[in-house]
C-alpha cells in the first residue's frame, strides 16, 4: 500500500508523520486510515502525537473495527507508558 511505502521509504522526512496522520483520519477508505494506524503504532508510538490521534479514532471513526483497533493502540500505549515509568 502507498501509506507503508512513503512510511518505510521517508521515515525521517518532516512531511511523513502529518502525512500518515491525515491519511489516519481523512481518508474515505477504511483500509487506508487502518494501514494509517497501524504504521503510526509501529513506528511512531513515542511521538507525543499518537495518542492522541489513537484516542481521537478510538472515539470519531466511522468504522467499528477501526475505532476498536484504535481503542486496543490507547490501551496498548498507555499501560506501556506506566511500565516505563
């Protein structure tokens, strides 16, 4: 899919975070906002902006199955924040 090739190609390009941030909430297709997701909790869970995109999906998405995935990535961050601490 194009999210994981610009992901995996321009991790460190200024432009690849909001990208995969828009793409996570504005896309029509729910494939695309998933795959979205899914690359920012891989790659990007310790930016400060995850969780609370995370959260945002978890509550705003159209799809359930996304809005759950999402809820499961809150819950994921947040106990390993308090195991890190």
């Amino acid at each position: 899919m194009a999210v994981q090739a610009i992901a995996g190609g321009w991790p460190d390009d200024p432009g690849t975070l909001p990208l995969l941030h828009d793409r996570a909430t504005a896309d029509p297709d729910e494939g695309v906002r998933e795959t979205a997701l899914e690359v920012l909790t891989l790659a990007w869970a310790g930016d400060p902006g995850t969780l609370p995109l995370m959260r945002e999906l978890a509550a705003d998405d159209p799809d359930r199955n996304l809005r759950r995935t999402a809820a499961e990535v809150v819950d994921w961050l947040t106990t390993a924040g308090r195991r890190s601490r």
